[in-house]
C-alpha cells in the first residue's frame, strides 16, 4: 500500500477510534414561535449545515443527539437520537435535558431572538390597516448552558454576521463561554439559509482564524469535526501530561 494510502487511511481509524463513543449534541434548523393557530415567526434556515455536521460525527462513530426545528431533512443511523421541536423553550428543555451527559455540544440551529408575548386563541382576522405584535425576549439557550459547561466539555457555536463580523464573532465566542465560534458572512455569496455550499472562518479561545474557502456543506461539516478532534487530543494530552506530573 502507498504511504499516502496507509497514512490516510491510520489518520481516518484514529480520528474514528478518538469520537468511538463521545456524546455529541448538536442543534439544527429554525424554531417557529406562533403567532395564532395558522402563523409563526421563523426565519430562512434549512438546518442542511447542522445536519451534515451530525452526520459527520456519526460517520467518525459517535453518538449524535439531534435537537431538530422544523426542516424538511432526513437523517438516520443507529447511533442517532433525533428530537424533534418547534419552539426556542422546547429547545431550550430538550438541550437541558442532554447537556450534562454530552462531550462535544454543537449549537448550529437559528433559535428565534423574541416570539410574540400572547399567542392567540383564534386566527386573527384581516381587519385594521396596521397590526401591531408585542414581543419578549427568548431565553439565550447558548448562553445560559454555557454557565454551566464544564471542563470536559467542548462547545461550538455559530454566528452569521453582516457587519463588523470578527469582532460580533468573538464577542460571542467571549460572552457564550464558546471554546469555537464558526464565522458565516451574509456578504458571500452561496454561504448563507438555503445553500448547499457554506464558507466560514473558524475562531478558538486563542483567537486566532481559520479561513475556508467555498465548499459543499458536508466538506465544511467535515473542517468542523476535523477543528473539534484537534481540540480533543490536545485537551486529553494536557490532561495525561498534568496527570503525570
């Protein structure tokens, strides 16, 4: 076998053997916050990035828990646990529910800011020329679990900025004790909702990028397990390298 073969090939049996057995939670998609019985608030997200990134972690044998909004997306294996929601609170209890247990937690859903304060009863009817909602604020379900992160646990989050998007990017990276933030621009093109293409720019705790080119995005989920692993084994030789001193 050539050398380039059997090295791929040990690198692949490594990177699988390191995930053999890590639990992985990821979130993925919208959430949709009603307004009335036949309307919600939601936004443009496909959860195609979140998806390929559970399938990923599967594909290196871990063990995936899926929080999933609402996406017209399948995905099957039998190490996968997919929990279905619709809103940020359901969200919220599910991710509540798996987090203790997880080794790598991966918040790659677009959970809605606000919803609206009432729901109501019955459809609202066409009548006023102007209708006005009022909103409150969602529980920041990133935020508050990383409160309570510990240090055996790696958390990764998302932040597609329009502006200022470096500096928006490590404010979350900071703010959401977030040990990897990947960087979406709505400025590039074929990168954002909806694509089956993505182009990021990875930051760690050490602030120092990580800049992709344009790829599908199982390649892009691919780069991002491939950031988690690295970040994996140099936690565990740190730790065996304290233990033995």
């Amino acid at each position: 076998m050539p050398l380039d073969s059997y090295l791929d090939n040990k690198n692949m049996i490594m990177t699988t053997n390191k995930l053999l057995n890590k639990n992985v939670l990821i979130t993925a998609g919208p959430t949709q916050e009603a307004i009335d019985p036949v309307r919600f608030i939601s936004n443009h997200s496909s959860g195609k990035m979140g998806y390929a990134i559970a399938d990923a972690f599967l594909k290196r044998g871990a063990n995936v828990i899926l929080v999933s909004g609402p996406v017209a997306i399948t995905l099957q294996h039998e190490n996968l646990e997919l929990v279905k929601v619709k809103t940020a609170d359901e969200m919220y209890m599910a991710c509540c529910r798996y987090f203790a247990d997880a080794d790598v937690i991966v918040f790659a859903a677009a959970v809605a800011d606000y919803r609206p304060a009432k729901v109501a009863l019955q459809k609202i009817k066409k009548q006023e020329e102007e209708f006005t909602i009022k909103m409150v604020k969602n529980i920041d379900i990133a935020f508050e679990l990383g409160k309570v992160k510990t240090d055996h646990q790696i958390t990764v989050g998302f932040a597609l900025e329009t502006n200022d998007e470096v500096s928006n990017a490590i404010g979350k990276l900071v703010k959401k004790n977030f040990d990897m933030v990947v960087l979406n621009s709505m400025n590039d093109a074929q990168a954002t909702f909806g694509h089956d293409t993505n182009k990021i720019t990875i930051l760690k705790r050490d602030l120092v990028q990580k800049e992709f080119t344009l790829k599908k995005k199982s390649e892009v989920a691919n780069d991002i397990v491939n950031e988690v692993f690295s970040m994996l084994i140099a936690r565990e030789a740190f730790s065996a390298d304290w233990n033995l001193n």
